[in-house]
C-alpha cells in the first residue's frame, strides 16, 4: 500500500551575490517601541572618531524573539565545538588598538 505523503511547506531563498558578500559589524545597537525591534550594525574602525551605522534590521517582537532563540542555540553549538567566547567587561567597546601608525601630512 502506497503512503500518500504530504508535500512539506518549502521555502527558496535567494541570496544575491552583493548581500552574499555580507557587511563587516563590530558593534550593534537595538532599541525598541512597542511594535518594534531595531538593530542598528555599526562598524568601528581605528583613528576614526566617527562610526557609520553600515545595516540596519528592523524586526517584529516575535521575529527578535526567535532571533535571540537561534542566537542561544548557535552560540551554545559554536561554543561546544571551540570553547567559550570571551566577553569584554560590561559596556566596553571592542579593542581597536590594530597598532596602525597615525598618518600625518
């Protein structure tokens, strides 16, 4: 007797090769209303005052709660594979002491 198989919900996602290439962020702010989560992407880079915020997500509550879920669950696996991530003391910004030489005309 033959199964009748249901057909499972698919869904194709196409990854254009600009996005492939993906946005470098050292650091991210959030801020939310209450229909809203935004996740400001920001890249900070050494001798320059100023950073630019270089992506910005803007997210459902729901979707920001999967998020932090998915996060958790990768953050776990990436640490079971090769050992606990570090974190800087609380509100520290990332090292971005590169040893560069300062530039000067």
């Amino acid at each position: 007797m033959a199964e009748n198989k249901k057909p499972q919900n698919q869904l194709n996602i196409e990854l254009p090769e600009d996005v492939a290439d993906g946005i470098y962020s050292n650091m991210a702010i959030i801020s939310h209303s209450n229909s809203e989560f935004v996740v400001d992407f920001i890249r900070l880079v050494p001798n320059v005052p100023k950073a630019k915020v270089k992506s910005r997500i803007i997210l459902s509550p729901q979707h920001a709660k999967r998020l932090l879920k998915a996060l958790h669950d990768n953050i776990v696996k990436f640490e079971g594979q090769f050992g606990p991530i570090k974190e800087l003391g609380s509100n520290q910004f990332p090292n971005m002491n590169f040893n560069t030489p300062k530039v000067e005309a």
